[in-house]
C-alpha cells in the first residue's frame, strides 16, 4: 500500500453530505503528504470510484443513500483491496465501531472528533497497510 516517500496519500471519500465532503477535501488537501483522488456520495458510486482510483485510504460514511456504509464495506474491500478504510460516523458509540471494525473497516473516527483525529488516523492506518486493527480508535 505504501507509495514512494514523496508520494501523497491518495484518499477517497464517500459521503452523501456534499457540504462535509467539500469541507474535508479541502482541509486534507492543504496537508502536503494528503490528496484527495475523488469523492463519491453512494456507497455504489464509491465502490466504481475505489475501483477506478484505488486509493491508499478510503473515508466512508455510514448513512447514504442506495447503499449505506456497512453494506459498502466489503464491496470496497473488493475493488480496492490495499486500501485502508477508515469509516467516519455521527455515531461515538463502541458498538457502531464494533461492528465497522468487525465488517473489514481498517479505523473509525466519530464526526465529532475529525478535527483532531481524523489526521492521526489516516497516517496509523496508512501505515498498517490493509490490515485490520481491532482497538481502532
């Protein structure tokens, strides 16, 4: 997974909410090691994307149209199969990063923590390659 040390992390975004996914493109965009390869606002849009660009690091919401987060997972996992997923919820609950963690995702980051740690997360699981880590933050 990991790319030449002047290489970008490539991310793909998958999110229904066009207003986050502009604001978290731009913020990881200003990062010089992060690019933003494409985003996506259905789970089955995210699957031709991850396919078509495979990322380094896929950012998944749970709750979408068509075909939602847990749904997309192993789909994703399948067309971008040395991506990390990191999947990003409104939801801080254990049971919904259970359950993420325990359907391939790679990492979880609560919406509500994204300024602080969703740039942290990305560089951990870009790092574990696809592995998955089960005391995902």
């Amino acid at each position: 997974m990991q790319n030449a040390k002047s290489d970008p992390i490539r991310i793909l975004l998958v999110d229904d909410n066009e207003t986050f996914l502009h604001q978290v493109a731009f913020n990881l965009n200003h990062s010089e090691d992060l690019t933003v390869v494409d985003a996506a606002r259905t789970g089955i849009e995210g699957i031709e994307k991850a396919r078509e660009h495979q990322p380094d690091i896929i950012l998944l919401d749970l709750v979408m149209p068509e075909m939602d987060g847990f749904s997309a997972l192993p789909h994703l996992k399948e067309a971008s199969p040395n991506a990390g997923i990191i999947v990003l919820s409104m939801h801080e609950e254990s049971l919904y990063r259970e359950h993420a963690i325990k359907g391939g995702a790679t990492g979880f980051v609560s919406k509500g923590k994204i300024s602080t740690m969703l740039l942290p997360e990305i560089k951990r699981v870009y790092s574990l390659g696809s592995e998955i880590d089960e005391s995902a933050s």
